[in-house]
C-alpha cells in the first residue's frame, strides 16, 4: 500500500480521519484499527462511525498505521 501525507499548519495540532476499507460482503463485521506512531503505542478499535481523532499532536513526522481484522 502508498503512503500518503498531510502537512498541518504550526498552529494547528488537532486531526481527524474518517476510515474505511473496501469490503462488499458484511461490511459491518469489518474491524479496524489504528495507532499513531510515537502518540499511541497500542492498537485502538475504531468508533462506530470509523473516525480516529487526534489532539495536540506533537510536532515533527508522525505515522498513522490501519489494520483490519
């Protein structure tokens, strides 16, 4: 898979990304996962609408990582 990026402005530390994966058969039994690299260190499900937010995120390169299950 690519890699794509985001550049945020100085004055803003605050994301959100709306998730998804292309699935046709049961799409509700499909469960995602996420962590930011170097913020959180564990996997964590997603909410029910598939969005991962983030706040004050520390400055510099950070990586969002997805999994399904």
């Amino acid at each position: 898979m690519g890699k794509n990026q985001i550049e945020l402005p100085e004055n803003n530390r605050n994301i959100q990304v709306k998730l998804t994966a292309p699935t046709f058969a049961f799409p509700h039994q499909l469960v995602l996962e996420y962590k930011m690299e170097g913020v959180t260190n564990t996997w964590l499900p997603l909410d029910s609408d598939r969005t991962a937010s983030f706040t004050n995120l520390p400055p510099g390169n950070l990586e969002l990582a997805i999994r399904s299950k």
